[in-house]
C-alpha cells in the first residue's frame, strides 16, 4: 500500500513536558536516546576514524563532501568549522552534479548514511568520471559498494538510527579523515572539550530535568504553535539549517533560517507584511562568541528591529571555548528543543512520512 504522507492521527496537545511517561509513549523509537547519546557517540565516532584506513597521499586542491538531509548536515558543519583552518576550499555538494573544477587534486568525501542517496550516487560517479579522489561514509549499501568499484576507500560504520540523529559519524569521520591526512591539525583537544561541554549542558536539558530548570522544554513552549524563523551568522549558519531540519523532521512543524550579514541587505525589509503572521512568527537568534564581533552587534540590532516590529524573539548562546563546542553546544540544545516540541504537538518524532512518500514516488 502507497503512503499517504498527509494522513496524520488525530492531534493530541500536551504542554506538560515532564510526563516521562507520555514522552516514552510518543516516542517508541526512542529518538530521545539518540539525542542523549550524542556525547557518547562523538566519543565513539573519534575513536573509530583513527584506525580506518587511509586513501593514498595527494596534493589537494579542494575538498568536495556530498551529501543529502541528515547525511548532509556533518558536511556543512565541516566547512564552517575549518573555514578559517582548513588551507584548501571545502564545498558542501547537496546535488546530483559535481562543478566542473573537480578533478584528480580533489578529495570527494560522499557520506550517506543508507548507502542509497539517490543524488549523492549521482554525484559520485560524476567524481570518479572526473578522476577526483574518492572516500565514502556510510552503514553500508550501494555507495559502498560504488566506492570500491571506483578504486576509492568506503568507510563503513555502525549505529542503528535516522540518519539524522548519526550526526557524530558524519561529522567527526570527515573531520578525522583530514586529521590524519594532515590537512588540518590535530582536533582532538577540541572533541574533548566539546564532549565534557555537551555532557554537562544536556543535564539541564534531558526529560529528568524539570521545565522550571529546563530551557529547551521552555523554549519549545515558546515557540509551540509559531512559525520559527531561525537567524545566526557563521559559524552557527549550518547549526540554524540543523534546527530548521530537526523542527521539520522530529516536530513536523514549519522553520526557517536567515544569516548574518546578508538578511541586513535584504530580509529586514520585509517585517511589515503580512501583518497576520508577525503574532504567529517567533524569531530566534543564534550566537556565539566566534561570530564576527560586526555580526554579533548586527544581531542585536537586528533583534531590536523585530522587537519593535512586534515579533516574539529569544536567543542561545554557544558554550565551551572551542569553535566545535560552541557549535555543537547550541545544536544540541535545538536536538532537545525539536523533541519536546514534537511531545507538545503530540506526534512521533521518528518517522517522516512526507519523505518517505517522495521516495517511494521517486522510485
């Protein structure tokens, strides 16, 4: 039988967020262990990067990561975070093309978590027909198998979970892959700090936390029943694209980003209109301590602006010392907030019935 990715059961509302009970009973597959362990993942996935094998040594150019969705994220977040590290352009590919200055100087990095991306395969052949260096990340299946036909290094890994909550394999492989390539310097201070730094916020932050001490249970009573509109500058930009897809996929509810500086070009013009959506809109700003101190005063102004305009706005702000921790801190926090939103709404926050149906159309 064909899903139908619009038949949802009933709506059933709840804003008392700390019935453990009811959040084990909306959750059966348990999203909310993947977002406790992520810690522990991170841990797990620096472990295990440091003894797979290694493609051979080349003089790179450039370093291309593919990837769609949940697979996609880690990429992203990669080439923010070594933006300003990295001696070599980093570009997060979510297409089925590659651009055409790919070529044997490139490192391809193709991560999919199923192994079945439709676009990311697409895109690794286009890599091996352009003679780029290929490196694959995934639990297995066809890209594996791609990868090893091409000549290139399939790295395989386990964890049982969407792709989505994989986020410590997707990121922390790709980071460890230039690490040992000697791309870019050693991280594993920075890990450290950012696992210690997640372990002591998500205290406050998991279902054993009460919601009077609890700010991503308060945060998702905030934005229950808005529209959320996202906005931070780099390095929090692909943590801001992390919560638009977390609301989306855990609380099937609507999000959307905008970043700093360019929304001040543009964006900001618009406040006005329609009218009707500036009661249902809460404007959360995202900041950090590695912003660009201009942005960081562009995002208070900015905040005002919608203030005065009548929005509804908060902030977060990155913990840790590190880039990576500071990053990874306040995406974790959104992880947290895009489950007790799903709890609110009262839906399950595993399954994402309108992309499976696209799938299965596509197929």
């Amino acid at each position: 039988m064909a899903i139908n990715p619009f038949r949802f059961e009933t709506r059933k509302t709840t804003l008392n967020l700390d019935d453990e009970n009811y959040i084990k009973e909306l959750d059966p597959k348990n999203m909310l262990a993947h977002i406790d362990e992520l810690p522990t993942q991170l841990q797990s996935a620096w472990k295990y990067v440091m003894g797979l094998t290694l493609p051979p040594k080349i003089e790179l150019s450039n370093i291309v990561i593919l990837g769609m969705g949940g697979s996609a994220i880690g990429g992203s977040l990669l080439q923010t975070l070594l933006a300003k590290e990295c001696p070599v352009p980093i570009v997060s590919n979510r297409n089925y093309q590659l651009p055409t200055f790919v070529g044997a100087d490139t490192l391809v990095i193709a991560s999919s978590y199923s192994g079945e991306t439709e676009e990311t395969l697409a895109a690794l052949t286009d890599a091996h027909n352009l003679g780029a260096q290929i490196v694959s990340i995934s639990t297995g299946g066809k890209i594996a198998k791609l990868t090893e036909e091409y000549g290139g290094v399939a790295w395989r890994f386990k964890y049982d979970s969407q792709p989505r909550a994989a986020l410590g394999y997707s990121l922390l492989l790709p980071l460890g892959l230039l690490v040992r390539m000697e791309t870019v310097r050693d991280f594993s201070q920075d890990v450290e700090e950012t696992i210690q730094v997640l372990r002591e916020e998500q205290n406050s932050l998991t279902t054993t936390s009460p919601i009077i001490s609890n700010p991503a249970k308060r945060m998702a009573e905030k934005i229950f029943d808005h529209m959320v509109l996202l906005i931070s500058a780099d390095p929090l930009t692909p943590v801001a694209r992390r919560w638009r897809g977390q609301i989306a996929e855990n609380s099937k509810a609507w999000a959307q980003f905008e970043h700093l500086p360019e929304m001040n070009h543009n964006a900001i013009a618009g406040l006005g209109y329609p009218e009707a959506l500036i009661d249902q809109t809460f404007v959360l700003f995202l900041e950090s301590a590695h912003c660009h101190p201009r942005n960081r005063h562009r995002a208070e102004l900015t905040r005002n602006l919608f203030t005065k305009k009548g929005y509804n706005t908060a902030s977060v702000h990155g913990l840790g010392e590190s880039r990576l921790a500071q990053m990874l801190s306040v995406l974790h926090y959104g992880d947290y907030v895009s489950l007790y939103l799903a709890i609110a709404y009262g839906v399950d926050p595993s399954p994402v019935k309108p992309i499976s149906w696209l799938k299965e159309q596509l197929a």
